[in-house]
C-alpha cells in the first residue's frame, strides 16, 4: 500500500506547471511572514480548492450537519455552469480540487461531468463518498472520468460497527461498492487510487486492524484512520474512544489547544465554495457562517483579496480561540493515525 500512496503522491505533483509552482511559493511565502509579523499578508491564490456538489445526503450520521438535517443555510446541488465559471478562473494557479464539504457528491447528477471538466484543465480531482452509489455501471463511469482519488468511509467492518455512526446505511453496500470500483479499475488499468477512510470512536476502535486487513484482502489503495470531530458536546462521551491516540479530544471532552498557535494554514492555501457559491474560510464551517463572499456577485480573486478575508486572517493571527469554528479544529493537530 505504501508504493501505491507513493505513485499517488507523484501523480500530484504532475499536475504542476511553472505558474502553479510559483504561485505555491508565494502562498507560503506569505503565509510564513505573516506568521512572524502577525500581520495578513497574502501573495497569489489558494493551490486547493474544495466544491460542495450537494448538502444532500443519503444518511443520518449523528455528527454530521447534513445527515442531522440541521443546516440554516440553504440546501441544493452545485450547477454546472456556476462550476465552470470558477474552475476556469482559478485554474491556472490551483491544481488540487476536492468535491466535497457536506452531502454525497453522487447525488449531483452532474457530478462525474464536473470530474471530467476539472480534469480538461489539468486538476488533480479528489472525492469523498459513502460508496452506496457505486453500480457497476458508475464505477465505469468514474474510471472514464479520470478522477485521480476516491475516499471511501467505512467505520466499521460488520454492519453494527457501520451502522452505530452511518445510520441508514448498509456495510454490504460500501464493500460491493468498493469491489466494483477496484474491478473496473483493474479491468481498464487505469482509475483513482482508492482510500478506505476509517474514522475511530469507541464502539469501532478495536477494529481498527481488522479494517486495514479487510482493505488489503479488496484490493484498495489505503487505509487511513482518522480521529473523530464530534460537534455535540452532550454527546461526546459515547463517541471518543478509550484509546487517547486516537483522540483528538481530553478527558474532560474538550481539545487541547494550549500549544496550538495563532496561526492557520488553511487560510492562505485553500478555500471552500458552497453549492450556491458562498465562499468560506475552511471546511469546518459546515453552515457557512463565516461567509467571505458570493460568487454570484464577485470574481473569487476579489473575494480572496477582499475585506472580509483579510479581517478573519487577522483576527486568527491575533486569537485563534475567538472563533468558533477554530474552538473545535484539527488544524495544527494530528488528525490522521497510523
């Protein structure tokens, strides 16, 4: 699995050009001074961006705002013309696009053509799914897209593990899903390199070996096991693990923030579009309350220059904690595990 992470990470940095590798420099470049300055300074565009295909979703997880049917934003699915319209302002200088923030992308009727439009500018593509869509004809369809990379989550390998978290879904469905893609895969020799993502809580913890077993046995990619985000905190003891390394969390439930500076990454590489062309800082804004702009109404380099993403820039480089959305972030922690 290591040697197939390797040829996936190649295949990243295939999608460079000169312009693409020098607006990265000048991202970082100012991302560092700001840092030290602890002023926003801001050089060239974000190289990732992240699209919402739909906030619609087949399933009810208890700690994910689409499947709590929680959202007091607006729900719908991305249109195609507004897709093409952003994918051709940023892509001389982006090369990394992922489909998705919240719902299932395979609701989107137009979701593989968007793949496919990304990729005739050259982009990495990069998607997330809970694999029930997974017919042996879309799994064609995919390979015909040129997607370059396919998460699947799977947090649980018998269906009550599954089906504690994925509520409404169906463990046999995921594992058919994920056959058919390695197959069609297999059959055209070419497709995306395919991640099993297992999220750890504590009624699936001791199987975390046993997923990345039954993963090798289907032929995927990866196995990568993550923490979980838990946005309910009356809920948060029946869902953090004994094991505190797998935990992103305390004791007391809450994360520990004391050594994590003012500082985000986030906000000088990337950048998250709504369906409806909201833009937001990051993707743990999952109901867009922190809305730098519209799309609708500007082009995203006015919006990425604009006052109100300067404003956020500054008020994380003076105290990330008086921010929301940053109380409850990964970012500056290790989210992923071995």
């Amino acid at each position: 699995m290591e040697a197939r992470s390797i040829k996936d990470n190649i295949n990243v940095l295939r999608h460079l050009n000169w312009s693409r590798s020098i607006n990265i420099i000048k991202v970082y470049s100012s991302y560092l001074l700001s840092s030290i300055i602890k002023r926003p300074i801001h050089w060239g565009i974000p190289f990732s961006i992240d699209f919402e295909p739909t906030t619609s979703c087949n399933l009810r997880c208890p700690e994910c705002p689409s499947g709590l049917r929680k959202f007091s934003r607006p729900t719908g699915m991305l249109e195609m013309n507004r897709f093409k319209k952003t994918v051709d302002e940023i892509s001389k200088h982006s090369f990394y696009l992922m489909f998705y923030f919240q719902g299932e992308p395979f609701l989107n009727s137009n979701f593989l053509e968007m793949v496919t439009y990304a990729k005739s500018k050259n982009l990495y593509v990069a998607t997330s799914t809970n694999a029930h869509y997974l017919t042996e004809e879309k799994s064609e369809e995919v390979i015909a897209s040129g997607l370059d990379r396919l998460i699947i989550s799977i947090d649980g390998i018998d269906q009550e593990a599954y089906g504690k978290y994925r509520i409404g879904g169906h463990l046999e469905k995921v594992l058919e899903g994920t056959k058919r893609i390695v197959e069609a895969k297999r059959k055209q020799q070419k497709g995306p390199h395919i991640i099993w993502q297992f999220i750890v809580f504590k009624h699936n913890e001791h199987q975390i070996n046993d997923v990345k077993d039954l993963g090798k046995e289907l032929g995927v990619d990866e196995v990568r096991i993550k923490s979980a985000q838990i946005y309910e905190p009356e809920t948060k003891q029946d869902w953090i693990p004994d094991n505190k390394g797998y935990s992103r969390y305390g004791k007391d439930g809450t994360i520990d923030d004391t050594n994590v500076p003012n500082k985000c990454w986030r906000l000088w590489h990337t950048s998250v579009f709504t369906w409806d062309g909201k833009v937001l800082p990051c993707c743990y804004d999952k109901d867009a309350d922190n809305q730098m702009g519209d799309l609708k109404d500007l082009s995203f380099k006015d919006v990425w220059s604009g006052k109100a993403y300067k404003d956020f820039r500054k008020s994380i480089l003076k105290d990330r904690k008086q921010n929301e959305i940053c109380r409850n972030c990964g970012e500056g922690m290790k989210v992923w595990r071995k």
